[in-house]
C-alpha cells in the first residue's frame, strides 16, 4: 500500500523510503541543492535501516541483561552453597571461605567492579555551591558500559549514506535516524525510572543504579531529539529563506520532570501518530510503561494504606539536632526484609509529594479478640505465624534528619503539633512500597556494617536479622561489627531504642561489636545510661586500619556494607579494594544519590 507526502510538487510512496532521492523531488541548478523533498515525511529516510539498528539496539541491551542474569544466578547459588556448609560451621571450618579461591577475581573486583572511575571519589558530590551539585561520578564498571551504550548510539547515528552528494538528503537520513534511536530508548529510560521496575528483582541490582542509566539514557533521548529537530530546521530553514539545579530544588526538579515527562511522551505520541511514522510502536510501549507503573504504584498504596478497620498513621516524635522518628502503623501485614525503603506521603504536608526513606525498623502486632493490639515476637512458633496472615499489623520506623524542603517541613510539624508529654504527634499518613531488599549477607561468615549518620537506619535492619537468624541457626554469620559515625553524642538517640535492643539480644550469642565515633571537637563524654556494651569513640573511624583489622581476624567470607554521606562512603570502598589480595571480601553499598 502506498502512502503519500505531498508538498507543492513532492511526492513520495512508501516504496521509495528507503532511496536517498526521492520521485518527484524539486531540483536547482546542482544536484546537491535539492531541499524541499527532505523537509517532509520521510523522503530521504532509511526506515528499514533505521529500524535494523534500532532493534539491534535493544538487543544488545536485552542481551547485557541476561548475561547480568546468569550472573546473578551464578552468585547466588556460591552464596546458598556457601550458606549451607557455614550454618553448622565452627569458625575454625569456615576459614576455607576467607581465602580467595582464584586470583583474577579479587582483582577483578579491586580495579573495575568497585573502582571510581578515578582515584577514590565516587559517592561524594561534586558540588558548584552548597546548594548546586553536579552529581557524583560513576564507578569503572558502570562507566565502561555506559561508554559502550553511548559509543552505539553515537555509531548508529553517524552510519549514514555519505556517498549522496545532496547534504540535505543525509540530513534527512539523520532525522530519521536519530528519530528512530530516541523513540527506541524511550523504552529503556521509561523502564529504568519504574520503582516497580522488574530489573531490580531479576537482576540483583539497586535503584540507584537504574537511576543513573535513566540519567545517560535521558540525555540521549534528549540529544537524539535536538539532533533529529535540527536536522529537520535545516532543511526546512534553507527550503524558505535566502541562505546542576535537580539537587538544589529536589522537589521543584521532580514536580517539573514529571510534567515535562507526560508531556513528552504524549508530544512524541502525536509526532509519530498523526503521519503513522514506523517509530510509534516504540513510543506506545514507552507510554504503556510509563502509564501502567503509576497505576500499579496508586493500586498498591491504596492497599498497603487501606482497609475496613482504618487506614495507615504516622506518629512522629522529636529527636535531637533536627531529626524525627516516624512510625507507621499499618491497617495490614507487610513482608518487611533487611535493606528496604519506602516512599512517604503526608496528607497535612505536600500530599502531592512522596519521599524514599530506609526501613529502621518494624513490629509486628495481632488484634485480639476485643480489637487491641498485641505485640507478637519475631521469634513466635510455627502456628503463631501462620494466624499471622489474618491477624497481623505491621507498624514501621524511620529516622528522618531534617535538611531542606519537605524533611525540614515535616520537623516543623512536629514540633509545632507535638504533645508535651509524649513529643510527638498523629497525623495521617501513607506508604509506597516497600522496595528494595535484595541484597542477602546470611552466607558471610563475617560482616561490618559501616554507617554515617542517618545511614544507621539502611543497617539496623540487617544486623536485627543476622542476630535473630543465628539464634534461629538459619545463617552462616559468626561476628557482625557495626561503625556508625556520627556528628554529635546526642545522635546516639536517634537509634538508641532500637541499639539497645540489638545488643541485649547479642549478650546471648556474644557476635555482635559496636562501635560509635563522635566526629566534632565538642567535649568527648559519654552519655547517662549508655549501654556498657556500646563503645563510645572520638574523633572519625580510620576505615583503612578497622578494615584490615577485621581481615586480620576473618571468619569465613567477609562483606563490607556502608551506607551514610559520599565522603565516608568512598573510604570504605577504597578500604574493601585495598584488602581485595589478602581475603574473599565483598563490598555492598547504599547510596541513595537519586
């Protein structure tokens, strides 16, 4: 079937798309002058090359995924295996899986996997200001493989017919060339923005990563789009004449991005719609996507949040130096595993706006028969938890350290609204999520939990499970070893509840080590009633020396999990590679920079 663009005297068929000079075509003097055909339709257009490559394009990328699949599959059937030998294992028995079993990998892991791209800075911001940030930069392995990615989006756009002489029809090879990569990667990047992303489960890989290909892929649609509008003005123009903002306004970006977001895609829908341009499938299934995880994302809030006995609170408690502790407590169970976070939404406080914080901590309760609520151990019987799925609430903590926009927002509301006697208040609230979790440390003999500041939050929850699973004898873990380092002794309540806790129940298994560092010059004391168990520090962790010191005395395989500021961050990191030759040490980090 033909289709027809007709201009004045131009017309070309569907036929003739592929042919660098269309039938029809309007000629000067020198065959090279040709214009008015290019500005149109797709006279001048390779659709069936533009596709090839568009279509390798995804390949490629479907490809990258499965072979990170197999992988991740391979990884974790080590680390089950692992688990299994250590669960019964003495620490003498382990000491096989502190030993690096092939010298390539550690070195793998060293100088690609966990390197920055240059020196040790990685998770630390470059910053213009204190409000305008340039991001952080990306580590070997994430750079190599953007490079690639940007290098074929780079060589399939210049692929072009350089053998025609008329420049305006390999403008138009151009257009229709970069036209084809945008609307191609519109899949990726609408896919890598998805909370509910499936990649993450299938994969093993966090969201801040997904966050940064968003990123690169976004610039490209983004360059592809001006390459492809330009190559179009061009012509058009000669055919009728003679010749660092998103970290400084978080909420402001966000709003504004997903404006321009719809808008995009619904402007990209009609572009390609109205003439039936080839690169529409691309931009329906973008726009599915797009649609279709939002819907899942409202469908879900509503039923974590909702139900015939009530709808989710927050009760919010003042903590010391600009922090809060919110505590949700849900209408349903919710599956809460260590490493997760979840976006909050407050009706009283930019219901518009949701926010991503770490899980510090969760209780379980059950209603009985008159409607109270009844806390039930972590620890119940067989029969217990199964009359959990009937009966059981979950109520989840987190620790919120005011900054600017919404976080200082919601400190203000508490203490404004706070009772004199509880210091704290009961607003509604809601919970998106949970997301995350995907990082297990139960085939590790031996793990040191790094944290900075409110970073302690991303970490209680791995230690309360490492503790309670080798009660259980359900994990390989002999000794956990905590570092947090904080500003000010007074930070210590923020999670001083939820510390003692975990070191009373280490009192029986006696694996557990803490250690707090009090970074500022205020006078070094330690608090009333601090747990003797606690080790109270001054000054910041030397994280090279506590690193080897725990290679020194390893058990069974080691990993190295940090989460707190940039600067901290890549201390650890460049501890972990240094240590890389003298044991099977693994490092996980949490970043959060999105």
């Amino acid at each position: 079937m033909a289709l027809q663009f007709i201009r004045g005297e131009a017309t070309i068929s569907r036929s003739d798309a592929d042919s660098p000079v269309p039938n029809g075509t309007l000629q000067n003097s020198s065959p090279g002058t040709t214009i008015a055909p290019y500005t149109v339709g797709l006279n001048g257009v390779h659709v069936t090359t533009d596709f090839l490559l568009s279509h390798l394009l995804l390949g490629i990328l479907a490809a990258v995924g499965l072979g990170v699949i197999l992988i991740r599959l391979i990884q974790l059937g080590h680390a089950h295996l692992r688990k299994l030998l250590s669960i019964n294992a003495s620490e003498k028995e382990q000491a096989y899986f502190s030993c690096n079993q092939v010298d390539l990998w550690p070195r793998i892991k060293k100088h690609v996997i966990y390197a920055p791209i240059w020196r040790k800075r990685h998770n630390r911001e470059i910053k213009l200001s204190s409000a305008v940030s340039l991001g952080t930069l990306p580590t070997r392995l994430q750079s190599l493989l953007l490079g690639l990615y940007v290098l074929g989006n780079i060589v399939f756009c210049v692929a072009l017919d350089y053998k025609v002489e008329n420049m305006y029809a390999i403008l138009a090879e151009l257009r229709g060339r970069t036209g084809a990569l945008a609307a191609a990667n519109l899949v990726p990047l609408v896919l890598f923005a998805g909370r509910n992303n499936p990649l993450i489960v299938w994969l093993q890989v966090s969201f801040d990563t997904y966050i940064l290909l968003h990123r690169w892929t976004g610039r490209l649609v983004v360059l592809e789009t001006i390459i492809h509008t330009a190559a179009w003005a061009v012509a058009q123009a000669a055919s009728k004449s003679p010749g660092p903002v998103r970290h400084a306004f978080y909420e402001t970006f966000l709003n504004i991005h997903m404006i321009l977001a719809s808008l995009f895609i619904l402007g990209t829908y009609l572009h390609c719609s109205i003439p039936h341009l080839p690169a529409l499938p691309y931009v329906v299934t973008a726009g599915v996507l797009w649609m279709g995880e939002r819907f899942l994302r409202i469908l879900w809030t509503a039923r974590r949040n909702v139900s015939r006995g009530g709808s989710t609170t927050a009760d919010i408690s003042v903590l010391p130096d600009g922090a809060c502790r919110v505590t949700l407590h849900l209408p349903h169970h919710l599956r809460i595993v260590p490493g997760m976070h979840a976006y909050l939404r407050f009706p009283h406080l930019r219901p518009w706006e949701s926010h991503p914080f770490s899980i510090a901590w969760h209780d379980e309760h059950a209603r009985t028969g008159s409607g109270t609520l009844q806390h039930i151990d972590s620890a119940g019987s067989t029969l217990e938890k199964a009359a959990r799925r009937v009966t059981q609430r979950t109520s989840v903590s987190f620790v919120i350290q005011a900054r600017t926009g919404f976080t200082l927002q919601l400190w203000k509301y508490a203490q404004k609204n706070a009772s004199v006697v509880t210091l704290s208040c009961r607003t509604p609230a809601f919970l998106e999520g949970p997301y995350g979790g995907h990082h297990s440390l139960d085939s590790y003999g031996h793990v040191v939990v790094v944290a900075g500041a409110s970073g302690i939050t991303h970490q209680l929850s791995y230690i309360r499970h490492l503790l309670e699973g080798r009660q259980k004898g359900v994990v390989a873990t002999r000794r956990v070893v905590l570092v947090w380092a904080i500003r000010k002794i007074s930070h210590l309540q923020w999670a001083e509840p939820w510390l003692s806790c975990l070191v009373a129940k280490s009192r029986e298994i006696g694996m557990f080590e803490a250690r707090v560092y009090i970074t500022s010059r205020e006078g070094f004391w330690a608090p009333d009633g601090a747990d003797s168990d606690l080790q109270i520090l001054s000054g910041r962790p030397d994280m090279t020396c506590i690193i080897r010191e725990q290679v020194n005395c390893q058990v069974g395989a080691m990993c190295v999990t940090v989460c707190g500021p940039g600067g901290l961050a890549d201390d650890v990191r460049q501890a972990t590679r240094d240590v890389q030759t003298c044991g099977s040490v693994d490092f996980i980090e949490e970043a959060f920079t999105w």
